[in-house]
C-alpha cells in the first residue's frame, strides 16, 4: 500500500501511544490548558484510551488519523461517563457518540477523516450519530456534512458569556436502519 491509499482498520493496544500522540497535537489548544506538556498530555491519553472504541487510518504503514465512538455501553477514553454524555443530549439510547476524530496535519484532506467515520458508521449499526466540532474548522464540518451529517445545536451564546469553548453539534440520523422491520 502506498501513502495515498488509506485503509481503516480496528485499532488495537499497540496503537493508544501513537493515537493519544495524534488527539494531543489535534486538539492542543484544549490541552494546553492544562499546563502540562505535549508528552505528559499523551501519556495520560494513552492510559486513558479504550482501543476497543478506536480505529486507526493508515496511510501506508503509517498511522495517520484516528476517531472513536462511545455509546451508552461505555466511552472510548476512561474521562467522561456514558451518562454525562446522555445527560447533554448527545447520546441517546439508540445512538452513538463519534470522537476524536484526528488526521496529523501532513495528511489531512485525502480522506482519512471520512473513510474513518464511514467505517464507523457501518460497523456500528446505531439509529443516529453525534459529533462536536469547532465552528471555526470548516473542512472538518464539511466533511461530515458530505457524509450526511447536519447541524442541531450548538452553544454560541454560552461560549460568548465565557467558560465553554464554542461548539457546533451535528447529527446523523443512520437511513440503514430505518430500512429494518
């Protein structure tokens, strides 16, 4: 397989480093927060991470993205539980939870991030999906938009008052099963 082609596949144990190193660098403006450094942000990740709930994009031999989904039988990473999810609204009982969805930056728009949820997505076999996504990260929210995904909520005047970052809740309600009797 050469670096263009991407395959998809369940991630496993070996795999929590690279994907916590992947989440840490995605999503660094919401760790550095934290005051801790990069390194110890992904140890912490790695730790945390339900290989269970992840899967990997390769591009090559390379890990180049990773995504999680969480649903009410338990969360990809060991920080919040099911029920707070439920309890936003986020996760109902017939649906799942998409995570984490990183690419690293040298691989971005080629596709991982859609072949990952679309492998998602089918393997799951949920009523409904739902993703947050920064307002501000257009081509992440067009491609779940390509992917069927809508906006439903989002919290823009919570953000503005101050305390929350601002996010944009998109749902995708799965055609599949409503095809099943």
């Amino acid at each position: 397989m050469n670096e263009r082609q991407i395959a998809v596949i369940a991630a496993e144990p070996a795999h929590c480093a690279v994907a916590a190193e992947i989440i840490t660098d995605a999503f660094w403006e919401d760790f550095r927060e934290t005051g801790e450094s990069r390194k110890r942000v992904a140890l912490a990740l790695a730790r945390a991470i339900d290989p269970a709930r992840f899967v990997v994009a390769l591009c090559g031999e390379e890990v180049c993205g990773v995504a999680a989904c969480s649903d009410t039988a338990g969360r990809a990473m060991g920080i919040h539980s099911p029920q707070k999810l439920a309890c936003s609204g986020l996760l109902g009982e017939r649906g799942a939870f998409i995570e984490f969805v990183a690419v690293r930056k040298r691989f971005r728009r080629r596709g991982a991030a859609r072949a990952m949820l679309a492998h998602i997505i089918e393997r799951a076999d949920k009523e409904e999906y739902t993703l947050t996504v920064d307002p501000d990260n257009v081509p992440a929210i067009a491609c779940y938009a390509s992917l069927g995904f809508r906006v439903f909520k989002n919290n823009m005047e919570q953000a503005e008052a101050g305390g929350e970052r601002k996010r944009v809740c998109m749902r995708l309600e799965n055609k599949k099963t409503e095809m099943l009797p």
